[in-house]
C-alpha cells in the first residue's frame, strides 16, 4: 500500500471549537475533508508542529465534523485523550502528499521542518495574495504573515492549487518579481454551496438589495453608505432597503459610525450577523440584486451563489470576477458612488440593465465540486511526472501547459 493522502484538518477543528460562522476559506476545507474523509489522515498544526493521526483516529475527527458544536467539542476531548496511541507511525507517511487548503501555518519555518522530517509532499491551496498586493486593506502582520506563505508554498511546495486565472496570474506575477519558479499549479474553479431553487421576484412587493460578506474595508461597504445617502436624497421614502449579511471585521467602526450617526441610514440599512447557509438563500432569493462593491477579490462565491439563484449581480470591475461570472454580472468601479447609486436605482424599478440579466442569467454555469475535484485527481496523478507548468480546470476540460523555458533558481 502506498503512502497515504495527509489533509491538514487545523483550521476546520478550530472554527468548530470557536464556533465561527464559515469563510469562503473555510468552504473550501469542508469540502476537501468531505471528499477524503474515507482516505485521507488527518493533520493537526499547534504553531507548525504537525500530529498527523492514524486510520482510526483520522475517520473518527472525520466524522466529528458533522456533529452539532457541542457534541463536536466532547468528542474531540475524547480524541485528545488518546492522542499517545492515535498518532500515525512515522515510516508510513515517507513520501505521502500533504494537502493544507487553509492557509494555516506554512509561513512557519517549524512547518517545513515538519515537512522535511517526514519526507512529505506539501501542495498548498492559495485562495488569493489579497495581502500581499493590497497591503493597505490589512494589517502589517497580515501582510507578513501572507508573504510568507507564498514565498514557502514556491520554494518548497511540490504543487500549488489555486481557485482562479486571476489569482494565478497574481501568484506568476509574484514569482517573477522574486525570480522564483512556480511548482506545477492546477487552476481549478470552486463551488458554491448547495442551494434551493429561487424564489421568483415580485415587482410590486418592497424591494431589497444585498451584500454578503465579512463586513470589512476590502468589501467596501463603505461605499454603499454613501449610495444609500445619495439614493434617499434621490428617492425619499421609496428608497429600498439595504441587508448586509455577514460578521463584523477588520476595520468595520467606520460602517458602525456612519450608521449610527445618520438616523436615514439605520431606518434602511440592517445587518444581520451569523446567519446559516440556508438563511442566506432565502434571503438572498427574494432580493433584487446582490451588490459586492469589493476592492479586491480572489474568486467571489456570493456572486456564484446569487447566480445559482437566478438573482442578478452588481459586483466590482475586477479581473477575477470577470472571469467566475461570465458576462452576465453588472460590472462596476468601485470607487465609483455616483455609477453604483445609478445602476441600483434603475435595478429598484426593474429597468433594462435589471432585465438584460435577468433574461441572460439562465446561460450561468456554476463551477462544481465534481470536476474540480475529477481535475485534482487526473494532476495529482501526475503531480511526481513533470516538472513545472500550469494544469488548468475549465470545466470538465483538462490542460497541462510546459514550464517556462528559463528555470530560475529558487532562493
């Protein structure tokens, strides 16, 4: 028997632990571990420090994840106190492929040494270089923290996975102004999660927009303040309602601020906090529009899952969302107020942009978890036969591209 697939597990244990309503991050994990559950090992990092757990222990945390936070906790105590005999013996893992789809702790030079102890094949997921290429809408750690991750996934990764062209490019970019080589790369697009059917729009009911998402400065919903303000100043007291749907994050005071400070924006603007995947659904199936004014993005699932929907989008003129939503969004500035308070009047009174979409959104095909994972299949396979390139998932076709001629030396 060949050495086994090793799944890094920490971030979906910890989520669990906290509590945390899911990430698009964490999405992604959820569905590798539901993908390899009956196969893989699962790891755990304390600071870079892996525990990588046998057959046994890997199919019991395996199956903890889809009980309830309470249960989930008891059972992972009960696994803990067994961690001395649970653990995986250090001669079967020589070899095996070590998948971290997380960004968790790969810019930690104890992680590597792991790596090295074991003899291990690291492939890493890299969802976006967000903090790297817009350091201002994070913080410095962050930025550093990122960095580093990039920089260890291209000197040291056997393969990289990304979610999108756009963040390739992004990453080729990077490895070129470092003069570092890019280890083979598999785009492969991801799914959104499992929705119901829409429910139909009805012109003469009080129509809402929304925007799903961590309420942070990268999503700019500073932006739509400020549309909402010009909108009431425009439409008075048919002016519809705004629903942001998603936690508080990283420089949200501001949004808190405005909204507390201008009592016409507290009577339209709601925020709804931890919502489940079944709630947004039906909140985002009634609403005239999605609105995703972000200032950077590495793949944008609220857009793949109002389309699923039937719902139209209004999002940012970004190169990665250009890609994932196929012509049919409304692409927009986004520092652009006076265009995004234009384009959602109209789409409040069911106008023509409104209805280009709505009549070309049926045409949308979603990514989906079945070939991205048929992708992954076929490049792993040959992950240990070729030596650089780019394997490219669009949908179920298959491309392996050579490497760039002039190898650069990995410093």
């Amino acid at each position: 028997m060949g050495a086994p697939l090793l799944l890094d597990m920490t971030r979906c244990v910890a989520r669990r632990l906290k509590g945390q309503t899911p990430s698009g991050i964490d999405r992604v994990a959820d569905a590798y571990a539901a993908r390899f559950a009956e196969s893989a090992r699962a790891v755990l990092q304390i600071r870079g420090r892996m525990i990588v757990l046998n057959e046994e222990a890997s199919r019991n945390l395996f199956a903890a994840l889809e009980l309830p936070a309470q249960r989930f906790r008891i059972r992972l105590a009960a696994l803990i106190v067994r961690l001395p005999w649970s653990t995986a013996k250090p001669g079967e893992l020589c070899g095996a492929h070590y998948f971290n789809v997380s960004h968790t702790d790969f810019d930690l030079a104890l992680h590597w040494q792991e790596i090295a102890r074991h003899k291990l094949k690291p492939v890493y997921f890299l969802h976006d270089l967000i903090p790297v290429t817009h350091p201002h809408l994070t913080t410095p750690h962050k930025t550093e923290r990122h960095r580093g991750r990039v920089l260890g996934a291209l000197k040291q990764g056997a393969g990289i996975v990304v979610n999108s062209q756009a963040t390739a490019e992004e990453l080729r970019k990077f490895a070129t102004d470092h003069a570092l080589d890019i280890p083979p790369m598999l785009v492969a697009p991801i799914a959104g999660a499992k929705l119901p059917r829409r429910v139909e729009c009805d012109l003469r009911r009080d129509t809402y927009f929304v925007s799903v998402g961590t309420i942070e400065t990268r999503k700019n919903h500073a932006l739509l303040l400020d549309v909402w303000a010009q909108l009431v100043d425009r439409l008075g007291g048919k002016t519809p309602r705004l629903i942001l749907a998603g936690n508080w994050g990283l420089g949200a005071g501001s949004i808190r601020k405005a909204m507390k400070s201008d009592p016409r924006l507290r009577q339209l603007i709601e925020v709804r906090s931890g919502m489940e995947d079944a709630e947004i659904a039906r909140l985002v199936a009634g609403a005239r529009a999605v609105l995703l004014p972000t200032l950077a993005e590495g793949y944008g699932l609220p857009m793949i899952e109002a389309l699923q929907l039937r719902v139209p989008v209004i999002t940012s003129d970004l190169p990665s969302l250009r890609e994932i939503g196929q012509t049919i969004p409304t692409f927009i500035d986004p520092t652009d107020i006076n265009a995004w308070a234009a384009v959602i009047a109209e789409f409040h009174v069911g106008g023509g942009e409104w209805r280009r979409q709505m009549a070309a959104i049926d045409a949308f095909r979603a990514p989906n978890w079945a070939e991205h994972f048929a992708a992954l299949d076929g490049w792993l396979a040959r992950l240990d036969h070729y030596g650089g390139g780019t394997a490219t998932c669009v949908g179920s076709d298959y491309h392996l591209y050579n490497a760039p001629t002039e190898q650069k030396r990995r410093s």
